[in-house]
C-alpha cells in the first residue's frame, strides 16, 4: 500500500541500496521523483534525504521530475528542486519544454544562480515520441525545431573553461540518428541519453550522440542512464537481504560499464 510503514521502510531500503552500490562507481544518480511522490509526504522525505546522503557521497543528483510550468509556477519549482538549499537538492533536473520556452526561464536562471543545470526533453526514448516530437513541421521533425531553439539558450550558458553548457538536453538512445544530429546543433550541450538496456537501444547506439575523444580513449559529452537494468534486475529481485541487493546492482552496474567500453572510440 503506497505510504504504508512497510512501503516507506521497503523505499528507504531501496535508496540505501542504490547509494551503496553507486558510490565511486557512477558519477550520478537520476531519482525518478514519481516513485516517491506516490507515497506522499514520507515518500518526498525519502527522496529529500536520499539526495542529501548522495551529495554527501559525492554522487551528482539529478532530479527526473520533468517539470514544465509558466512564470511565478516555474520558479516555485525551480527553487525546489535546483541548487544545495532546495529542499530536494539537485545539480540537475528534467524539464519538459512544451508550455514554451518561456517557461524554461525561470530554471534556467535559477540554475545559473545556484551552480546548478537543468536537462530539457528534446527526443525522447519511449515509442510515444512518435506522437509529438517525430511529427513534421516545415520539413524538419518537433525535436529539431526545439533543439534549434535551444541553440542560442545552451550557448549563452557554456563554460569556455569546459566547452560545456550548463544547459542539457535528454536524447534517447533509441534515435541514434536523432542524437547525431541534435549534437550538430548543439555541440556544447551535456546528453542524459535514457533507453540504453531495459528500453532495448545497444551500447553503440547510446554512445552515437557522445564526442569521441580519440587521444585520450573516451567519449565525452554526457551520460547515460541506464535504470531498469541496474536497479530492478533478476539479482536485485531475488535479493533477500540489503547487502544482497547492493551486490547484485554492482554487479549490474559493472556489466553495464563493460559492454559500453567494449565500444572503441
């Protein structure tokens, strides 16, 4: 039952879990902010405390809550969720850019003030993306048109010290063909590239929108989410035990690494 004593306890063993096994082996971890919400006010406390622990782990967090909103709204949001005194501490979070790129505004600013970033849904991994984002306008898809007016937003935000925007975009690895052309356009902005493993897209296919760094042997330009495999895996199923599931989600995360370094730069 969702907000139940059991259901909290079950939560809060999940996250411990998760931060065990990610420490010093991933750079971030992505809480998908409705897993919490379902169980209410001790569901959110969950997730403000699993960020806390997180940072203090040196883990960056970046908040999967695909806000989207106008005005006075969006910066309520914004100041919830971005930056180390946010009440849910984030480096990053998802937003959805369809109420207009007016409404990424106040994130966007808010994230500049507090060192912070913000990831903006551009082609998405789910089949659904078909819907909206894959339809035709003026000879060019949705995406194209919204990453084309990110553009000028990403470049404003990139850090000449890094070459990289503090300004992201999320592009499935399910369109790799997608990703090639989404970097064309914006080549200094940071990829959280979801559908690589449970959603079926190959380690090759989520590297296709990354740079090759040929002279050091790796891609750079962002990250890839890989959820489903890692946290809800057979081993991490069967586990009985919390040290049991830590194990079985290194494990997982282990593998992941390898078949993505099995790609040659």
């Amino acid at each position: 039952m969702p907000g139940s004593t059991q259901a909290i306890q079950h939560l809060e063993a999940f996250s411990q879990a998760i931060i065990e096994a990610a420490t010093g082996l991933v750079p971030a971890i992505k809480p998908q902010v409705a897993f919490f919400e379902r169980h209410g006010p001790e569901g959110l406390r969950v997730l403000s405390n699993l960020a806390i622990e997180a940072k203090q782990r040196e883990l960056l967090v970046i908040m999967d809550a695909k806000r989207g909103d106008i005005g006075t709204t969006a910066q309520a949001y914004a100041e919830a969720w971005l930056g180390p005194d946010a009440i849910f501490a984030a480096d990053a979070m998802t937003l959805n850019p369809y109420l207009g790129f007016d409404s990424l505004k106040p994130f966007i600013r808010r994230a500049r003030q507090t060192l912070s970033g913000v990831f903006i849904l551009v082609r998405t991994s789910n089949p659904g993306s078909a819907d909206l984002q894959q339809l035709m306008i003026d000879g060019k898809p949705i995406w194209a048109h919204v990453a084309a007016e990110l553009a000028e937003i990403v470049k404003e935000q990139t850090d000449p010290t890094c070459n990289m925007s503090s300004v992201g975009v999320v592009v499935g690895a399910t369109g790799p063909k997608h990703a090639l052309a989404v970097r064309d356009l914006l080549p200094t902005a940071p990829f959280l590239i979801p559908g690589y493993g449970a959603q079926g897209a190959r380690a090759e296919e989520a590297l296709s929108g990354l740079t090759a760094d040929k002279q050091n042997g790796v891609y750079k330009g962002g990250l890839i989410n890989a959820s489903r495999s890692i946290t809800h895996g057979k081993g991490v199923q069967n586990a009985s035990t919390v040290g049991e599931a830590v194990a079985a989600i290194k494990t997982a995360i282990h593998e992941a690494v390898f078949d993505l370094a099995a790609i040659r730069v």
